[in-house]
C-alpha cells in the first residue's frame, strides 16, 4: 500500500501521561459552558469560502460552544472555520471535522455490502485506506464509519450499508475497516496527517429492528444478541476505533441512545472502549417521540447514560447547565465527556498542529488519483457475483454466456443505463457526480473501435414523477423523461429489432415486478441474456429468464467493468446475505428464527463455506473460480462454471441489468406486461 500513501506528516508520539497532564491543565482554565461546548456537534449549513465569519454557526466557535462540525466539504471552508475556533476562541481548541465517508471520499468504492461480497480483508482495508488519504486531504479528521449493524431482514433499506448478515465475517470487515482509516498498528494509530478517526455505528443491533423498519424497536435475548449480532461492535473496539455512534432503535425497552447498560456497563465496562460515544443525527432530540421526557429530560439521560457527544439536537449545549444546577448531572460526568473529546483532538495531534488537516496543496495530489481509480475498479470488479451461467438455450452444444467476446453491438436499455448521479450508490456525501461516467459512457469508452454501443432509455424508473424525485439522495436527479411510456417502449424496440442475430441488449434499471409464474418457460430465443442484479426479487424471479446471471453494487468504476463479464477479472465474489425466494421466504424466514435458507431455499450442504466463515453463502472453488450455490427450488443450480474466454460461442449478447428491492413492484409489473414480451418477441 506504500504508493498510495503519497506524502505525509507524523506526530511525535507522546505518552498517555502527557496526554493527561495536558488535558488536566486545559480544563482547569475551562468554564462549565465551555466544557459543555465541547460536547456540542451542530451541522454546519453550507459555508462559502471567505464567508466563514458570518456564518451562523460562527458565533458559537468564538464562544467556545462547539466541539466539532460535520459534512463540510473542502479543506479551504475547513481551514477558514478552524482558525475562528483557534484564533478567535478564548482557549484556542480546534474543532474535529467530521463526515460520512462510508464507501470512498471522491474514488469511490463499491457499498458495503458489494465490498463485503469480495471476502477479501486486504482490499477492503485498501479502500478504507484511499478513503482516509482522500478525505484527510480534503480537511477531514473523523469519518463516521464503518457501519456493522447485522442485518438478516432484506426489507431493512439500509441493509446496504453493512456487511451482511454473518458476525464473524462482519467483524473481520469491521477491523479492517478500522485499520484502513486509522491505521494497522495500535500503538501508531492517527499519527499520520492521513490517517483518519473511525466511528463504528450504529451501536447497537440497528439492523434488528422488527419487520425491517428502520428506526424500530429491537427485543431479544442476550444470548441471541450476543451471539448473533455484537461481535462487530467489539470487534472494531479491539481495533482501536475512537469513537461508537449510538443508534436510534430500543433495546430492552430504553433508547440505546440513553441505555446506561449498553453504552457504559458493556461497551465501557466489559469491553474496555477509550474513546467517546456520538449520538446519531438528532438522537437525544428523538427520545422524546420515546416518551421519556423534554428535551432536558433527555439530555440529561444520555449524557448520565454515557453519550459524550450530541450531534445536531444542541440538547446539551441548551439545556446541561439547568441540569447540573438542579443536580440531575453531576459535574464529575461533564467532566468525563468533556476529557473525552479533548483526548480524541490530542490523539489526532491537533494541539500540536490544528492546521494538521489543512494542507491546501494536498487535495490537487491525492485526491481522485489514477491510482486510487484504478484500485477502485479492481476491488469493483471483484466483487460482482456470479449467480448463473448457462448456455443459451436455443444453441445446442453452446459454452456459457460468459465471458463476453468484445466484438459487435450491445444496446443499453433501461432508465439508469445513462444516469451519472446513479453511479456512486448510496452515502457517496462527497462524490464529484459529472466525473462518473454513466453505464452507457463507460461502455463506449471501454470499448471504443470494438463493440458498437447504443442507449435507449426505455421507461423512467418510476411512472411517479414526485415518487422518483425522492429515490435518490442529496438531491441528485435522476433526468426524467417527459415522453410517454409508449414513446420509450417503442425506440427501445426500435434499437432491438435493428439488432443482427445474436447482438447484445443491456437492460438496466431496479425497480421491477414479476409474475415470475409465466417466466418458467420461455419460447427459444436468437439473443443469450445476461442479468446484473442488486437484489432477490431480480434474482428470483429474473432468474429462469436469464442465460447468466451476476450480483453487482453501484460504484464508479462499474460503468468501466467490463473485466467482469468479458474474462479479464478471474476473482469472483460471494454473497454474503442470504436473498430470500419471496416476501414470503422473507418473512418465513425472520419468524424462524433467522435459520439459515429457511423458507425456500435449497442448499446442496456437501459443498464448504469459505474457511473460518459460518456465513448464508457456500461454494467451491474450481482454479480460482467461485460457484455460489444459494437457489430456489424451482429453479436450475443458479452457477454452472465460467468458461475460457475463446469459448463463449456468440458474436454478441443480450446483457440486462436489472435491479430490486423487495419494498418497490412497480417496475416489476411493467416489465412483465410490456417490456419483456417485447423483448422476446423481437428477438425470436
């Protein structure tokens, strides 16, 4: 990893007893209210350069009422309100600067849980390396990852985030994670001026939630909760990690935001953690829709419970001096927090230099490099899942669809098949969106003077326009398109019945519907079709339609992927999430228990799990060659092999790209009653 590290500054390094002696002489010289400012993380809105000043949140810095500032992008906004804090305040304590740099700060990396499904600790640890070289050169000190909820329940939206449902292979990941921002050596960690402070979130068992709502509550034995869902928190805790986000969810019927056994006795007392605890946004604020009380009440109970920082809800900052005057919060537990986060800037080395995050020569040469681009499409490429490949059915003695030759034409078809803002997936909060090409960019751009690609859009996502407008975040649009359905329908079918016999269709979208009864059996098809799916309603009920079949996340580098399915990527992933037949397997299989393929799934339990890794995924490895197992019983072993690259037999392919998300129909029911029988129809 040593050429992506560029050039750096380290600290000198200090011992614990020097931290204490400095720490002790500064909060002598504070006030109650600059102790209680400390603790304070409010959002910043959006700071111009050269206007830092007037900002609203400036008065605050120069009072001494801020600890730190969170998603404020660029290092010359970040150094402007970091010398208000150094320069103007009383005491001079710089601020931490925090942001959501979950999956890459500007190269940005597969989700969580695409990277998850390479099973591979290096790579992972690399990205979180690029992450923290980019986002330190950028002026960010404290990331706000990585997130290891185990989640079981598909219908649970940010199951994207994690890692999957097994905690051993959640917890690996979470450790090197961990490493990857602060570095590999406990007693060296944060030194470098690249090296950033991680937050494990949400703690705890937010990915338990009931009925996979998010934000619900979560009751269950302590056997089971330990067994099944901590290990990733302790995990990241004996890497070190400097700081633990409390999560939203009840558990044992107190907010975890306020569960003095969770947030003292066990992450403190049992598991030894040093660092500070943050709430989630707005967490003690939403305790009181809890009914435990005002927003005093509830300060009072998060910071007693063993919260130390309040992001966003000012609770502490408004309403702690009350409180320790009418003596619900001792002095003694201010004091605690308020060392906490001081230990934190000492252990970043920002008393020493609180400008050590504000290079503003870094950015131009670490940020979006050739190399942290090319490391991103390598690790992207790795991690695709290959879930079936088969010959197509109408050729006798035909190879498997994969690999791909790079010769004729692919039409792109489907909504996302020309959306840059699709690209970067979810939590991207720092992406450069025109720098990504689209799928349909990238492809033309691979494959200039080889394959002959042409787009159409086919449909919008969503027949709602209001409802599309908010299935994307931070405001990024996906360009509807204001023709009809039929108008669309019929270019796309325009572009496929001018196709020769055998060329290629890319079908790309994620929100589909399927009365997956009449796709068993199809009539003999001309043009072999692929799928690249992100989700078990495509899986499942795309399934039997396809020819070959892979799992892939959103990233940048996708659209340059080609690797994956032409032969040149020989490393295949594994899903790391079991996806359920049904909504019925589903919830069959969250009542059972979280047994493993209950309700639907069928397992051939001869093969192994990867070594060391008691996970929903099995398979084989054949020279280097992964065959994932995991299939509904209606339907042909979902992974036949991957071929040489010379054998895949067709001049061209019919590529789709399909998504889903058990919690979205419709455009499963329009590709049913329209697109696919079309489809078929023109290519028969």
């Amino acid at each position: 990893m040593g050429a992506l590290i560029g050039i750096s500054t380290v600290q000198a390094q200090k011992s614990p007893q020097d931290m204490d002696r400095f720490i002790d002489a500064l909060m002598k010289k504070m006030t109650v209210e600059e102790k209680i400012g400390q603790l304070n993380l409010p959002v910043t809105g959006d700071i111009t350069t050269g206007q830092a000043k007037s900002s609203d949140v400036a008065a605050k810095i120069e009072k001494g009422l801020v600890g730190g500032l969170f998603n404020l992008k660029g290092v010359d906004r970040i150094l402007e309100v970091q010398k208000l804090a150094v320069e103007k305040s009383r005491l001079g304590i710089p601020l931490l600067f925090g942001m959501d740099v979950i999956h890459g700060y500007e190269t940005i990396f597969p989700i969580p849980l695409g990277l998850s499904c390479t099973w591979d600790m290096a790579a992972i640890e690399k990205s979180a390396r690029i992450a923290a070289i980019e986002a330190s050169a950028d002026g960010i000190s404290w990331t706000f990852s990585p997130m290891v909820d185990i989640s079981r329940d598909p219908r649970w939206g940010r199951v994207s985030e994690g890692s999957g449902e097994d905690p051993f292979l959640g917890g690996a990941i979470a450790q090197a994670m961990v490493y990857g921002y602060q570095g590999a050596n406990l007693q060296d960690q944060l030194r470098r001026n690249d090296e950033i402070m991680a937050c494990v979130k949400h703690f705890a068992l937010y990915g338990a939630g009931e009925a996979g709502r998010d934000y619900n509550t979560v009751d269950m034995s302590r056997n089971r909760m330990f067994n099944e869902f901590m290990y990733p928190y302790e995990a990241a805790v004996e890497a070190g990690v400097g700081s633990v986000m409390a999560s939203f969810n009840e558990i044992d019927g107190i907010p975890a935001t306020g569960n003095k056994w969770l947030l003292s006795d066990l992450l403190r007392g049992q598991w030894g953690f040093e660092g500070f605890v943050v709430t989630d946004f707005t967490g003690i604020a939403e305790m009181i829709e809890h009914g435990v009380g005002d927003l005093q009440t509830v300060s009072a109970l998060a910071l007693n419970a063993g919260v130390d920082m309040d992001m966003v809800s000012e609770g502490f900052v408004g309403t702690l001096m009350k409180s320790i005057k009418e003596g619900k919060v001792r002095m003694g537990t201010l004091n605690t927090a308020c060392r906490r986060i001081l230990e934190a800037k000492y252990k970043l080395g920002l008393f020493d230099n609180p400008y050590k995050y504000c290079d503003v020569n870094r950015p131009k040469r670490d940020i979006f490099t050739k190399e942290h681009r090319d490391a991103a499409r390598k690790i992207a490429s790795e991690s695709f899942v290959l879930l079936k490949n088969a010959p197509l059915a109408a050729q006798k003695n035909a190879a498997p669809v994969l690999p791909l030759k790079k010769q004729g034409t692919v039409a792109v078809i489907g909504p996302l098949g020309n959306t840059r803002s699709n690209m970067p997936g979810t939590w991207s909060v720092a992406a450069r969106l025109n720098d990504y090409p689209s799928l349909y960019e990238g492809l033309k751009e691979m494959m200039a003077g080889k394959v002959n690609i042409t787009y159409a859009k086919g449909s919008n996502l969503i027949s709602d326009a209001a409802y599309e407008e908010r299935a994307t975040m931070f405001g990024r649009s996906l360009n509807r398109d204001n023709r009809t359905d039929k108008e669309m329908l019929d270019e796309a079918l325009r572009i496929i019945r001018g196709l020769l016999d055998g060329e290629s269709v890319t079908f790309t979208g994620r929100h589909y519907r399927v009365n997956s009864a009449k796709l068993w059996d199809l009539p003999a098809r001309r043009v072999p079709i692929a799928t690249a799916v992100s989700g078990s309603q495509s899986v499942n009920r795309f399934g039997p339609l396809s020819d070959a079949m892979i799992a892939v996340e959103p990233n940048e580098e996708l659209c340059r992927s080609w690797d994956a399915t032409s032969g040149g990527s020989r490393k295949i992933g594994q899903l790391p999430i079991a996806w359920g037949r049904d909504r019925d397997a589903v919830r069959k299989r969250v009542w059972e228990q979280f047994r493993w393929f209950a309700g639907g799934w069928k397992v051939n339990a001869e093969l192994p799990g990867p070594a060391g890794f008691a996970g929903a995924t099995q398979f084989v490895r054949q020279e280097d060659v992964a065959s994932s197992i995991p299939c509904g019983p209606d339907v042909q072993p979902i992974v036949d092999a991957v071929r040489g690259f010379e054998e895949a037999g067709f001049t061209d392919l019919a590529l789709v790209q399909i998504g889903g998300d058990p919690t979205q129909d419709e455009f499963f029911e329009f590709a049913e009653a329209e697109l696919l029988p079309a489809l078929r129809k023109a290519t028969t």
